[in-house]
C-alpha cells in the first residue's frame, strides 16, 4: 500500500508499522456518549504530534484487533486530556464532542483517502 493510498499512514508509519508500538487510550467512562468506542491507538509524528486511530477503525482496515495488553502501554481517555490539554486547546472546536474523535476527524479531512 503506497502512503497516497491511505488516510492511516502517517499513524502506521509513526508506530513503526506495528500498532504494538503504540499507546492503547481506553474510554470505558466516555461523558460525550456521541458515538461508541472501543478506545483509542496513540502514537507521535516526528514532531510530537500526537496522531489517534479508533480501535474499531483499524480493526477493520486490518482485520487485527488491537488489544491493551499487547500495545507498548496505556492511557486513560482522562490521562490523555489532561497530557495533551494545551494541544487540545489549539487544535479542538468545541468541549461538547470527544477530543479524540475530534482529532480523528481532522485527520480525515487532511488526507481523506480510506484504506483499501
């Protein structure tokens, strides 16, 4: 899969091409209810950005299942808000939707393209 074909490469190729090597986020208290979660995988462009994949998603980009225990460690969705607050402030629009989908979204809309 070359890098113009999928809107997930930057994540892929921060985590090493290996979800193992990212940062489960779990969200088992979401206050948002907007829409269902399974959690979230975390992982850091060169710059320090921090780039998120639903769980749900890749599972269905991959047909893996990501699981807690296997990724490198673990946040709270509660953790990750309080790490990440001034990014989040910057780069979020509203406090009434998840931080995470919202960073989701944005990614999306940058590079748009689905996984085959």
């Amino acid at each position: 899969m070359s890098q113009n074909d999928c809107k997930w490469y930057p994540f892929l190729r921060a985590a090493g091409g290996n979800w193992r090597n990212a940062l489960f986020i779990s969200c088992p208290d979401c206050p948002y209810r907007q829409q269902s979660c399974s959690g979230f995988l975390l992982a850091a462009d060169a710059d320090g950005k921090p780039l998120v994949m639903p769980v749900d998603a890749f599972w269905k980009m991959s047909g893996q299942q990501p699981a807690r225990g296997e990724c490198c460690g673990s946040l709270s969705r509660q953790a990750f808000e309080a790490t990440f607050s001034l990014y989040l402030e910057w780069h979020t629009s509203t406090a009434e939707k998840c931080p995470l989908w919202q960073l989701c979204d944005a990614h999306e809309a940058r590079y748009g393209h689905e996984c085959p």
